[in-house]
C-alpha cells in the first residue's frame, strides 16, 4: 500500500521508471487521503493521518470531530490521554499560534492538562519559578557579606549564574 496526500504529490513517469512494474502488480494499491470520504466507519488511524494532511481550514473541524469520537471511544485513560496528545502535537505543529484558550476549548480543560505538552510547561514554569525565586535572595545574601561562591552553594546555583544576576543589578 502507497499513501498520497493526493493525486498532485504522485511521482512523475520518470520517477517511476524502476518501479513501475511493481506498481502495476495486484500486489500494490495506491491511497489518496484526499479522496477517501470520512464516516462513522473510517479507521481512526485513517482520520488522524487525514488530520496530519488537512488544509489548516480543514483542520480544526476535523480535529474537534476526531477528540469527542476519541473520548467516547476511549473510556480508559491512557489511551485517550496517547490519542488526545497525538492531536495536540498535530495542531500545534499545524498551528503554532493558536492560544492556550482555543486548545482548552478545543480539548477541554481537564483533557488538556493532562497532556504531555501541558505537563512539559507546567514543569517548565515551576523550574522557572524557583529559579526566579532563587535570584531574589542574592541581593539579601550579597547585604549579608557572603561571596558569590558561596551564594552558589547556599542556592545551589551556578556560579555564574550567580554572577550573571548581579551583573544585571549594576
């Protein structure tokens, strides 16, 4: 089996000089995505490869579509969560300026929490935050009398990025 977007991305008859015996066996089929029509039927895998090729008009339409049959198909959490994170990927690579609202609206604020990618930023903003927090008690440490090696040590920092901060209070 062959999967094209469509007919356009066929190769040329030049391209397919070598192969094109096999092409023309029983044992080879050709799929165009664009010409397959979505029903209740179509294989999940089918609609989400669909998804991947969708024009960005089309995709989110087919996405809502394809996250409520997921949720109702996939009762039990991790494989809703593997699915849900598939189509998150997919959109946020298909359209990287879509906002935090318009996901959440998208897959529900509870599905989208649990997903790797909201997970990853929720790390990404603690680790942020205590980092920040870390850099406030310099200045206070520096009043104390304690040198920037054992500021480091006592936040467990680098010491340059110890330095680096105090440079940025200059």
């Amino acid at each position: 089996m062959i999967i094209f977007r469509s007919r356009s991305i066929e190769p040329t008859a030049r391209q397919r000089e070598s192969v094109q015996p096999f092409l023309d066996s029983a044992l080879v089929k050709c799929i165009y995505l664009n010409e397959i029509e979505v029903s209740e039927t179509t294989p999940l895998g089918v609609q989400i490869i669909q998804v991947i090729v969708a024009k960005k008009k089309e995709l989110l339409e087919r996405v809502t579509r394809l996250i409520a049959q997921v949720k109702q198909q996939f009762p039990d959490e991790p494989s809703r969560l593997q699915l849900l994170n598939l189509l998150e990927t997919i959109v946020l690579a298909k359209l990287p300026q879509m906002s935090r609202q318009e996901l959440e609206a998208m897959f529900g604020v509870d599905d989208l929490r649990k997903t790797r990618f909201a997970q990853e930023l929720i790390e990404e903003g603690e680790q942020r935050g205590k980092i920040k927090g870390k850099l406030q008690t310099i200045p206070r440490l520096l009043g104390k009398g304690f040198s920037v090696e054992e500021i480091a040590d006592i936040l467990q920092l680098d010491i340059e990025q110890v330095r680096q901060f105090i440079n940025t209070l200059n």
